[in-house]
DNA sequence: AATCCCCCGTGATTATTATAACAAATGATT
DNA sequence: AATCATTTGTTATAATAATCACGGGGGATT
C-alpha cells in the first residue's frame, strides 16, 4: 500500500496508490491513540459513533476516514477494537526506520529529548547539534551532541534523513541550509517562529506554539462580551 | 470591531460583525511577525507578493486576508509596512489583558515558562499548579507554584480565564475539570496527547507535537521512493 | 424465518478555503 | 496630459474538507 502527501479528500486511485488528505491523517493517529487504550481496557467492539465521542469527531467522519483503506468494520456491529488498532497501526507505519537529528539543544529541545514523542521505534535519533560549547561533545539522554558547524559534514556521514529544529529565530535558516546541503534530509519538522525556505523536495511541518496561543487569545476575545 | 470564532471565509457582516476564519488569523500572526522584523529594517513599502514570497504564500492569499479589514493597500504600490504594521497590531490586539495560568511545570511547562511566548503584554500569568510536592509553594520564573488540589479555588480568585495545560496525558482531563469547575476559565490551550472534555463555551486549542512528527513521517513516505 | 434495531460504507451535498482573474487606482515616464 | 507598468481589492471559480442521508448487511429477538 503506497501512500503520499496530497490536499484534498482522500480516494483510491486505480493503481493501487492511495492518497490520504492531511486531516485524514492527523485524525488517524489520533483513533490509533484511542485504540491502544481501548486495547489495554480490553474493550471487543466500539463504533464509530462511540469514537467521535471520545475525540470530539463527527461519526461520519470517523467513518469516512476508515473507509478509505477498506472495508475494516462490520456493518450492525461496529469496529473490532484490535482488528482496527493493527490495521491503524499497519497504516502509520513506516517503510523504513527514519534516522533523525534534533538541531538546538535548549529548553525546547531539551523537553523533547526527555518526551516520549522521540522514543519511537519509527526512527532513530542519531545525533544533536549545538553552539554552545557547554554542549558540544557532551552526550545528551545517550545522544552525542556535535558542533553545528559540522552538521553537514555529519548529516550526510549519518545518512539523517528527518531534522528537528529547536534553535532561536536567527539560527533556524543558516540550520536548515546546513542540514539541507548534506543532501540526505526529507523533511524538517521546526518548531522556530519564523519561516524557512528549503528546496521543493524536503517537506516541512511547523509547530508554532505562540501562533496557537494567539489564535485562542483572538477567537476568545470574540467569543466573550 | 468586533469578531468570533468562525468555520469560513472571512465575512464583512452588516452590523459591523466580522468573522474571520481560523486560517487567516493563523496567517495574521505571521504576517505581523514579518512586519515587526520590516519595521526593524526601515523598510518603507511592501507588496503582497513579496510577503507571500517570504512566508511561502501565494499573493492574492496574501491580498485576500489583508483586504478583509479594509483598503489598507495602495494600489501600483505595495503596503506601507508601518501602517500595515499597525493595522494588524489592532487587529490582533486583545480587548482586555487575560489573566492566564499553567497547569504542570514539568519539562515543557518549564521550557514554556522560559520563553518569550509566555511574556506578552496580551497577557498576564498569574499561577502555576502542579501536583509535586517540590515544586508546589516554590515561586518558579517569578510565578507561584499552588497545588493542583487547589486550583478551583485559586483560579476562581484569581479570576483565570486562560488556561495551558502541559500536564502528563493522565492528569488532563481532572486538570480541565477543575480548572473549569472555577466558572472563570475561558479558554485552553493543552499539550496534552488526549482529547479532553469540557462545557461547549469553553474554547479548546491543542498543539500535538507526536502527531505533526508522526504527519510529517507518513508524508515522508508517500514522497520518497 | 420474519422482524426489528443497529451501524457501516459511500455517493451526494454542503461548507469552507484557496486561487485565479480582472477592473480600478497609483505613480512614473514621456 | 496621455501612456504605461504596477499592484491592490474583489468577484468568480476551483479545490478541499466535512456532513448528510440512505442503502444494505448483521445480529438479536420473537
Ligand atoms: N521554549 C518554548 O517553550 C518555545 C515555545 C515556542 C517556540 N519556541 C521556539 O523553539 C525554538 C527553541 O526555543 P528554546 O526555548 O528551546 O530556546 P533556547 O534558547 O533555550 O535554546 C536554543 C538552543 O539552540 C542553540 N543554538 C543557537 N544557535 C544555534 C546554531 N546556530 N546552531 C545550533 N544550535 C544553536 C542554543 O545554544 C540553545 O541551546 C525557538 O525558535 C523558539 O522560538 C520555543
Ligand atoms: N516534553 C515534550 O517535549 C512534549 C512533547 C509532546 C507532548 N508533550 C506533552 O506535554 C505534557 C507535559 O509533558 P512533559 O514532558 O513536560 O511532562 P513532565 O512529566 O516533564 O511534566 C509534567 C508535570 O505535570 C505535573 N503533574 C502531574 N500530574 C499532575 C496533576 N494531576 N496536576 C498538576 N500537575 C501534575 C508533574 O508533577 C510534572 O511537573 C504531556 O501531556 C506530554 O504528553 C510533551
């Protein structure tokens, strides 16, 4: 089953390759993290109007995302719990085991390291990079943490394939130019606020937690007299 | 000017109403980021395709979200940065400074604590809860520690209308209950890797960090061979 | 086995968001 | 002043996403 990144609703082309929409797939991991609890309460069945309780979803919509990768409930019953959890899980998958870096290790970077979010056996953290010299040469959380100055050379040695940026503003472009130019990254998952240009082929996810805080601050002030 | 919450194209409603969709307003805060850092460079006049070029948006994106709080572009010229500037600021700006809390000062709470995220002049946080018996009491980043057992009470008092929730996923929803329990809380804001439950009016904003990783990993996968 | 209520899968519909296209305005140039 | 190259504001259109609505199994119950 192939998969990739497209904006619209999701459909099954002929071929056999599949193209998931975004929502889509924000929304399976979240079913795949209710499934694993439902898995652990030793829960049989559950039904789609039941999971959008739980997540706050339409159950058409829970429906709907589920549909496209077959027909995995049963119709007057619901969903078998551990059926749709390893057929989740099968999905999310990768095909491979990710190897990745983590540039910037301060406070953000450092909360990271210690999360659970990058003890996944989807990848593996490979290496750190930093400036600071307190940090350079250290290994951090079992990680060796390198000289950003060195992060091309590094990168491409290491074949990292997936960056974490977790440096100030300023630090984020000359970072990601850095990292890019060893030519073995995908994708860049950056947490800095502000933007940064990389070629076409390298995908990139923001997380911009002012920009939400913000966001909550604007629709409350509409929403409140 | 008034303004809510809103799943749609930004509208000019009669009586002096306006809803902006939740896209735009994303796109406000880069906007006013990008134009703070154009003020700092003197930056006189810009257009609508050079900001699209340095956020990575199209123009008549760019122009669209501008337009719907009025002709504030010349025409054959551009924006005039500081009076955009301005604008947006206005826009953006809240109509009172919220009082703010932060519930689990662990790895991210603290993380967050040290950013420049948390110090805005939209807001004021006023306490911190956390159910560790080391860190209740403390004053943390000049903030008070309380105990999570109290919060009710003291976000009552206080008068908190903002919450962040950067608790483990186990403790979110009670944290949500008890914050909400108080009758002040507005809004929330969780890093939490749950769904949590709370009454309609109370607006829910969630930054999930394992699922842009785990978004960016399955796109990954769809583009590499 | 007939009846009933349940609940999935899916095509149709609606809602939302992004892009394109162009008239109108602006300042520069001749 | 007329012309021209720009660049906005805005309407029209396209693209994307959510929801509805219903056909059709599925199993319990009588
Ligand atoms: N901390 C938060 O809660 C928070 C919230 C929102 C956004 N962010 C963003 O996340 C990023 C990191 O924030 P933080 O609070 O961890 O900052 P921080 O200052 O604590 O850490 C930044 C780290 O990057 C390192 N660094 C600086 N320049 C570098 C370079 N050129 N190459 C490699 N490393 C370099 C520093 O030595 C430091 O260790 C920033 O872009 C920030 O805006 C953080
Ligand atoms: N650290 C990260 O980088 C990261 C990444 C993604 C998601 N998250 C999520 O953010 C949340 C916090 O993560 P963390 O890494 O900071 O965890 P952490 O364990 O470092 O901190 C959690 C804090 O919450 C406190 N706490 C626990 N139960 C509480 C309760 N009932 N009331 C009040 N306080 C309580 C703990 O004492 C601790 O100080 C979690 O939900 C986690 O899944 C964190």
């Amino acid at each position: 089953m192939n998969s990739c990144a497209f904006r619209g609703q999701a459909i099954f082309k002929e071929a056999g390759i599949m193209k998931i929409a975004e929502p889509t797939v924000e929304r399976l991991v979240l079913y795949y993290r209710l499934l694993s609890q439902l898995h652990n309460e030793e829960r049989r069945v559950v039904s789609s109007q039941e999971i959008g309780e739980m997540l706050g979803l339409k159950a058409s919509q829970v429906r709907k995302d589920l549909s496209y990768f077959g027909e995995i409930g049963k119709r007057g019953v619901g969903y078998h719990v551990d059926r749709l959890y390893q057929h989740i899980s099968n999905i999310l998958s990768p095909n491979r085991v990710w190897k990745i870096a983590l540039v910037g290790v301060g406070r953000l970077g450092e909360a990271l390291l210690g999360h659970k979010a990058l003890r996944s056996d989807k990848f593996k953290l490979e290496a750190l990079f930093d400036n600071d010299p307190s940090k350079v040469g250290q290994v951090i959380c079992g990680i060796p943490c390198y000289d950003s100055e060195e992060m091309t050379e590094i990168i491409r040695r290491k074949e990292i394939e997936v960056l974490i940026l977790t440096v100030p503003a300023g630090a984020a472009q000359i970072s990601a130019d850095r990292a890019v130019a060893a030519g073995t990254v995908k994708g860049v998952l950056t947490f800095a606020t502000t933007a940064i240009s990389v070629p076409e082929d390298v995908l990139v996810y923001r997380v911009d937690i002012s920009v939400e805080l913000e966001k909550l601050l604007f629709f409350l002030k509409g929403s409140v007299a």
